[in-house]
C-alpha cells in the first residue's frame, strides 16, 4: 500500500515538474531562447576569434616576437578566472542576469582594446572581455539544456556552436579588406564595441522563467557550493571532465591560437589566401554540427565525441605537419586537411556540450562549466609556455604544435571509458537530480530508501 502511495506521489511530481517546464509547453518559447542564444553565441565568435586573427598584425604593432606573442597569450588565458566567478554566480543569480550584465560590459572593454597604446593594456581589456564572454557562453548552453525538450537538446547545442563558428569565421573575412585599403586591424573591434545594440533584443528572447526558476525557488540553488561537482555522486564525471579539458585545451590552444600565425608567418601565404583557407575549412566544418547533433541522438553522445575526436586532432596534426614534397598542390592539401579538422571537431563538439551540459544539477551545471573554464585557462596558459620554452628545443613552431595536438586523442578516449550517455534520458534523469535531493534533503536512509524505489518505478 505504502509503496502505491509512493508510485502515485512521484508520477504525479514527474508530471507536475513537466508542466511547468516552458519548452515543454510548446515551440513558440524555445525558438525565441535558442534565437536569442545564437545571437549571442554570433557575437562571443566573432569577438574572440579577433586576436588570433590579428596576431601577425598584433606582434607587429607591439614589437612582439614569436616568444613574446606567446607569453601575451599566455597571460590573456587567465580570464577563465573571471569566467569561473560569472558560471557560479549563474547558479547562484539566474542565467539571463549573468548573460545580459555580460553583454553590457563586454563592448565596453571591447573598445579599449581597439584604443589601447600598450601590449600591457590591450591584453588587460581582452582579458575582461574573455572572461564575461565566457562566463555568458556558459550560462547560455546550459540554458539551452535546461530549456529544450529531450529531444531538441543536441539539436539546440548544434545551433549554438553553428552561430559561434559563423562569428569566427567573419573576422577572416573582413581582416583582407582592412589591409588592402590601409586601415589597422583594430578596427575588427569595431562590431565588438558595438555589441552593446544586441542587450535589448536578447533580453526580450529569453525566458523570464526557467528550470533554475525553480531550483532556486526550492532554495537548492543557494544551499549548493562550489566543490558540490566533486561530490561522489558527481566526482568521477567532474574529475573526467577536467582531465579531458586540461588536454584539450593544451592541444586545442596550440592548433588554434597560432592557425593564421602558423599560415601566414610561416607557410608564406598571402593574408587572402590565409583567409580563404581559413574561411574554406570553417564553412565546410559547419556541416559538422548537423551530423554531430545527429549522431549524437542516433548513436549517442559518447561514441560522437571518442571517434570523431580522434579524427580530429589526426587531422590537425596533419595540417601541421605541412604539405609532403610529392604534393603537386600544396594549397589545396592544406584546405583539404583543414577541412578534416574543422568538420571532426565540430561534429565532437555538439557531442561534447550536449554530455557536459546533461551530466549536473541545475545547481552545479554552470559551474561545472566554470571549473572546465578554470581548468583551460591554467592548461591554456601552460600550453603558451611551452610553445615558447620547446620552440628552440624542437626545431620550429610547427613541431612543437603537431606534437601538442596528439594529446586531444587520449582525452577522447578517457571521455569514452568513465563519461556516462545521456542520449534520450530527461535532463533530471541523465543529471541524477533525485539522488542529488536525498543527499542533500533527505539524510534519513528509509525516506532516501523510499524516493530511491519512487524514481526507478517511475523511470521505469
């Protein structure tokens, strides 16, 4: 009888909780937040692809080696720091607050970086405008879990990462037009500044009331800390996750941070060739966030981020490695190979965002995304090192970044041995929030005993 009882509360509770979830209710509602969110995600692209774009023009201006661009990167890679603060304080305040504050403050800095005399203060402003980017891109993929039916939730971090690389990929676009008509490349910070015309929109597309509405209402928000991710419910998903971040990020720094450097100060090519290579790789990669929304709902998260990833630095590895002297077109080896790269790792990106963002409570979700920002700004910083300190040693930079692009293949395969899928279960399920409210509710073992025995029979 006792255990009818239980069955009726918690299907009553599951259907209830449904309910009151906003996307559920209908389309109207998730179209406006994943609109909003790519608009968002369009502008973070664009903004922090600039200085990688500009770092030939950037080391120029400020009389800066190749050991000396490395360390100012280095140095910019602590705004994780301030992303980390921004991702706990979405768990704490909402997500929309820490997205629109951001949005404010981003074009703001974004401007003094375009006027900024010194190396010193350019870094300063971009280090700010990183970390509040950041901190909102973390609230904003979370919110695109939390707000999307089951079914829609790849399919909505596809989007997302789409309108990302879009962004990215204008300022390659726009950076031969500036030079060939003489004027300085800190005028690709003009539409960042700018930036500041896309808070009233947004503000109307998100969601007023959301998942974490909810949580915090219930007072699980305020009751949860920081290092709650490595509670042993959480601990081997934080701590893989972590570990995966760290040596992506080193790879992942080194492939990307020196792509148009590596093209241009090196290979000898044109900055519109450099950009049509650029350009090529990154719009042929967009198919990858399709098929990795698909794989990712047909084969599942796990498997899309293992193999793909894999594929992936292979090919980044190759892009380093240069064109072979038996290539009659060298060009075209480099797009070809490029274009591997760009359509592998977007394809294990949406597999990879769409586990991260399903793995937590809405209590510790953005915060783990923090602590993954944390953890790439400390490897980020270290990967900038040793591109400074192995360059000698190794013989060239191209060396060096090759080698440190092959750490990506170990990180996919530990995704693959200790990360749970999460492929077709409710975000509640797949983020074991019932297991979560005992320990955190419900000390007493009969009563965990009993919602323990109510959640299986409703999963089931």
């Amino acid at each position: 009888m006792l255990r009818q009882k239980i069955k009726a509360t918690a299907e009553c509770e599951a259907s209830a909780r449904d309910s009151k979830h906003p996307a559920e209710i209908g389309s109207r509602g998730s179209k406006a937040t994943v609109g909003a969110i790519a608009i968002l995600l369009l502008y973070q692209g664009y903004t922090l692809s600039i200085v990688g774009i500009a770092s030939p023009w950037i080391a120029k201006t400020y009389a800066l080696d190749e050991r000396g661009l490395a360390r100012l990167f280095a140095w910019m890679a602590i705004s994780a720091f301030g992303a980390l603060i921004l991702a706990r304080l979405a768990d704490r305040v909402g997500r929309r607050l820490v997205i629109l504050g951001a949005l404010v403050l981003a074009p703001l800095f974004s401007a003094g970086a375009a006027l900024a005399p010194t190396a010193t203060a350019f870094a300063a402003c971009e280090i700010a405008v990183s970390a509040l980017l950041g901190g909102s891109v973390s609230s904003a993929i979370v919110l695109l879990a939390e707000e999307l039916p089951v079914k829609q939730r790849a399919r909505g971090q596809a989007v997302a990462a789409l309108a990302s690389a879009i962004g990215g990929v204008i300022g390659y676009l726009i950076i031969p037009g500036l030079l060939a008509w003489n004027y300085s490349w800190r005028w690709l910070l003009a539409p960042s500044a700018a930036g500041v015309l896309l808070v009233v929109p947004i503000a109307i597309m998100l969601p007023a009331q959301s998942r974490w509405s909810n949580a915090a209402a219930a007072g699980t928000a305020k009751r949860s800390h920081f290092y709650d991710i490595f509670h042993p419910i959480y601990r081997r998903r934080s701590i893989t996750l972590l570990i995966c971040a760290a040596l992506d990020t080193v790879a992942g720094t080194a492939v990307n941070g020196w792509l148009y450097y590596q093209a241009v100060s090196i290979l000898g090519l044109s900055p519109a060739s450099a950009s049509t290579l650029v350009v090529a790789g990154m719009g042929v990669g967009m198919i990858g966030f399709p098929i990795g929304a698909w794989t990712s709902e047909r084969f599942g998260r796990v498997p899309t981020v293992v193999y793909m990833g894999g594929a992936a630095w292979l090919g980044a590895f190759a892009f380093y490695f240069g064109p072979p002297a038996f290539v009659s077109w060298p060009f075209m080896w480099l797009v070809v190979v490029y274009c591997w790269f760009k359509v592998a790792s977007d394809v294990m990106t949406v597999g990879a965002n769409s586990a991260a963002t399903e793995l937590f409570p809405a209590a510790l979700r953005t915060t783990m995304i923090g602590a993954q920002g944390i953890t790439a700004a400390v490897f980020s910083m270290l990967a900038q090192v040793l591109i400074a300190a192995l360059i000698g040693p190794f013989g060239g930079l191209a060396r060096v970044i090759r080698y440190l692009a092959l750490l990506g293949i170990p990180s996919a395969a530990i995704f693959g041995l200790f990360i749970d899928e999460t492929r077709g279960l409710t975000l509640e399920r797949s983020a074991l929030e019932d297991q979560w409210d005992e320990v955190r509710h419900n000390p007493d073992p009969a009563e965990a005993e009993n919602r323990r025995y109510a959640a299986d029979t409703v999963s089931r």
